[in-house]
C-alpha cells in the first residue's frame, strides 16, 4: 500500500554492528597478494624493479600475518562474513590459531623463495612471470588456511593449483611439461573429487559454513550415517592425491624435480601441507565420526606413506628427486596423527607440518647451491663441498638432523610427540613406523653427506685427494642466497632449542579442531 512501511529485523540475518578495525586483518593477506600479482604482471616486462616489488610485497604480508597472529592469539578465533550476512547465508573467513599459524610460516616461506629467486630466477622467466606466480599462489594458500567455508577451501584450491602450473612449466623444458602433465592430470582428478564430495555434502546439509556443518553433522542421527561415510571416503581420496599420500603419491617425484629449485623449495613446503591442513578440517573438525571408522585404513596408509617415501629416497642418486621422497615420508607422520585424532596427535601433527615446511624448504634452496658449486644434482658428480664452502656443509647438517627427526632440532619434537601420541592411544606399530622412517632418512641425508661433502671431489677422485676443480672453486655464494637459507635454518634452530612458543600455538590450533566450541562461538555468537 503507497505510503505504508514495514520494519524489517535483519539482527538474525546479518552484522548490524560495524566490523572492528583490527578485524580486517582476516581479508589481508589475500587482498596483499591479488595486489602484489597484479602490479607485478604490469610490470612484467621491466625484469629488474620485479624482484624489490615482489619482495615488498612478500615482506607486508608477513608483516600482515605476524598483525594476524598476534590478534587471534588476543582475542581468540576470528570471523569476518562477506556482506555482513551470517552464515549459513554469508560467506565466512574464520581465523583460528592453526590457520593463522600455517599463513604466518607459508609468507615466510613464500619471502625467502621471493628473495632466492632474486638470484636463480632469469630475466625471461621473470618476464613470464615468477614473481606474479608465486603471489598468486600464496593467495590461495592464504586463502584456503583461512576459509571458514567448504566450498572456498575448493575454490582457494583451484586459485593456488592454476598459479603452481604457471611456476612448474616456466622455463619451458621437455622435462618441465612431462612433470606438469603428471601434476595436472592427477591434481584435477584429485580436484573433481573435492568438488563431488563437497556438492554431495551440500545436498545432504544444504550449507557449506564449516562451523553450521560442524553443528549439524553432530546432530545426524547415527542410522544416517551411511552417505556421509561414503562422502568421508570421497574426501579422503581426494586429499590423499593432493598430499601425496601412498598409493596416489607417483606424481610427486615425477614433478617436483623438474622447474627452478626455488619453485620445487615452495611446492615441497606448502602445496601437500595445504592437503594435509584439509584433512584436518574436514575429518577431524567437520566428520570426527568418519575419521574415528576410518582410522584403521588412515593408520594403514600413513605407515605405508612414510616407509615407501623413505625407501624410495635411499633408492635415488639424484639429490633433488630424493628430496622429493623425503616430502612423501613426511606426509605419511601428519597422516598418522590425524588417524589417531586426540588433541596430543592433532597438536603433534600441526607441530610436524610447521617443521616440515621450513626444513623441507631448506633443503630444497640449499640443494640449489650445492647444484650451483658442482654443476648437477646427480650424487656422483657432487663431492669435495665441505672443503668448498663449510658455512653450507654445516647448514646442509643441521637441516638433514632435524629432517631425520635427531635432537636438538625441530624436528626431534616433531618426531617425539608424535611418537608418544601413537603410543598413548595404543598404536605401537604406528609409532615404530615413526621412527624406521626417520632411521631410513638419516641413512638416505647420510649417504649424500658422503657423496657431497665427506669426500674430496666426484666419482674417480682419489681417497684422501681434492679434486683439482674443486680446489679452485672459490665456493662464494650470493648474499641473496644466503639469507634465506639462514632464516629457515635460524627457525629450525631456535625451535628445537626453545620450543615452547610453537608448542603453545599448536596446541590452540588442536584445541580449535578437536574442541570446537570457540570456533562455533566465533561465527554464530555466544548463545547466552
């Protein structure tokens, strides 16, 4: 009727209040990133300013995590929604301590890899673009650690696999496309299923929100559980590929040796760590139940991930395809923790990613210098490097001892809590497979300490002889090298000394999925 108005309450639909301030942190480090890809791509024909803008932009987003961290450690989990709607009707970034955790050590990661390729990466590939790649690509790590919504965790996913594409075939190498067909063809598999479970999950809930999923899944009555496990399944075969987990793991070393090593350092620490951060989400936050029956097939193929991983690294006599099974070997103890699912083995497990992603990185950019002093990556050809550069020999031994899970390192306590998380919930095969895989590591780092380090020169040198080109190589490295090698191995090294700080935090991100009620109250609102 003309003149007539009727009051609308909309406080059941959406915010009415502002959005603090400080809130906005949650959108940032997606917001830097698309920023920092765009001005990168207009400026991609001059290949000399793209280093310092990248680099800036990789510094402010650490800056932005390091801001985002400190406020979730504050104020607890986070939610900003798209609109204001509340979810289920909006779109929700929900922060806890174990996404603000994965984001904060991603950008760290991503900066070191900006600064390395400051050196590696040439002027054509910067041309087609390095720098813009690789901020892309941390938008959707960023993104997908940060989601509070199924959907755009897939979504986040396609963003983070179509920029890793462009970074594996730059260079444009026969070798490079074999790789990137083997990488795509199995990710987009991998991808289809994410899409099918999420689409079927939807069907069942009609919501994609994690923490309404959380809410409603708990209330299923148990004799409709049959569909949501055969979901549960779905889900797991297709993280499983995108963690490189046994038996869908072939792609890994068929791909990740073949780009620039910076672009191999950032794949090994954060792409199959973005599958393992999904399989927390969804099997221990969203389906606990399904994770609970699964178990046994979880524990099954974490032992059978970290066995065939190592072994298949002593089986290698090229350093960066061995690195690539050392990855393998890894995502088989996260998998592990998360078959066990208390809170000791999820904070375990979130401890061993954050380990991982900094000491596999490592290793990836230090295999890069030893590749630049000898000319090849193939264990014959290295040798005599302990004489060459002794810096690099001791960096390569304190990363090969925390890789192998060897005090007084990160991943000593990595290994450690997890080990006695196996034990705690009667899994004592589980926790001997821990510790065969990290024998069978160090026998796999020992044997290239040998080849690369120990002896005077590549195959035909005689014992107790440097070679003569390696007596004449003055073993100078680039500080642009250096630093961020030194970073990576400074945190590794300060963790295993002092790891009560990283103890904490993961500790709130096992809380956060194990006990959910401070992420439910974070996106729907305290109930009282």
């Amino acid at each position: 009727m003309a003149g007539s108005s009727t009051s609308v309450d909309i406080a059941n639909a959406m915010h009415v209040a502002p959005v603090a301030i400080a809130d906005w942190l949650v959108i940032m480090p997606s917001f830097v990133t698309i920023a920092g890809g765009a001005i990168c791509l207009m400026l991609r024909k001059n290949t000399k300013v793209q280093p310092f803008v990248g680099i800036g932009f990789l510094t402010l987003l650490v800056a932005v995590n390091i801001l985002l961290m400190a406020h979730v450690i504050q104020h607890g989990v986070i939610t900003m929604v798209m609109g204001n709607w509340l979810p289920p009707f909006g779109i929700a970034f929900t922060v806890d301590a174990l996404g603000a955790t994965l984001s904060l050590i991603a950008s760290i990661v991503a900066f070191c890899a900006g600064v390395y390729g400051s050196v590696t990466v040439d002027n054509t590939n910067r041309r087609y673009g390095f720098y813009p790649f690789l901020l892309f690509l941390l938008t959707g790590v960023s993104g997908a650690f940060l989601t509070g919504d199924v959907f755009n965790l897939y979504v986040w996913f396609e963003v983070l696999l179509i920029s890793s594409y462009g970074l594996l075939v730059l260079g444009n190498e026969r070798p490079q496309l074999d790789g990137s067909v083997k990488y795509g063809i199995l990710n987009l598999i991998g991808t289809n299923l994410f899409l099918i479970s999420t689409g079927l999950i939807y069907g069942m809930f009609g919501t994609l929100n994690m923490a309404d999923l959380t809410q409603k899944i708990a209330a299923l009555d148990p004799a409709d559980y049959g569909p949501l496990s055969t979901i549960a399944a779905l889900y797991l075969l297709a993280f499983a590929m995108k963690a490189a987990a046994f038996p869908v793991n072939f792609w890994l070393p068929a791909s990740y040796h073949t780009p620039n090593i910076v672009v191999s350092a950032v794949f090994a620490g954060l792409l199959t760590k973005v599958g393992v951060y999904a399989l927390l989400r969804i099997f221990v936050l969203l389906l606990p139940v399904a994770r609970s029956n699964m178990s046994e097939i979880i524990v099954f193929l974490a032992i059978a991930t970290q066995i065939m991983g190592a072994l298949g690294a002593l089986a290698q006599n090229r350093l960066n395809n061995m690195l690539g099974y050392l990855v393998i070997a890894g995502i088989g103890s996260m998998l592990g923790g998360i078959a066990v699912g208390t809170q000791h083995a999820i904070s375990s497990t979130i401890f061993y990613a954050v380990h991982s992603i900094l000491v596999m990185t490592g290793l990836y950019l230090v295999a890069g210098m030893m590749q630049m002093l000898n000319g090849s990556y193939e264990l014959r050809k290295l040798g005599g490097l302990y004489v060459i550069n002794p810096a690099l020999a001791a960096v390569f031994l304190i990363l090969s001892l925390s890789a192998s899970g060897l005090p007084p390192f990160s991943g000593f306590w990595a290994k450690m809590m997890l080990v006695d998380s196996a034990f705690e919930a009667s899994h004592p095969i589980l926790a001997a497979s821990y510790l065969i895989s990290g024998f069978l590591t160090m026998v796999a780092i020992g044997r290239v300490w040998s080849f690369a380090f120990w002896r005077g020169g590549p195959e035909g040198t005689p014992d107790g002889k440097v070679a003569p080109a390696v007596a004449e190589t003055s073993g100078k490295l680039p500080f642009a090298l250096w630093l961020p090698v030194l970073i990576l191995t400074g945190i590794v090294v300060y963790t295993g000394l002092q790891p009560e700080l990283l103890m904490e935090l993961v500790l709130r991100g096992a809380n956060g999925v194990v006990e959910p009620m401070g992420y439910l109250r974070s996106v729907f609102g305290d109930p009282s």
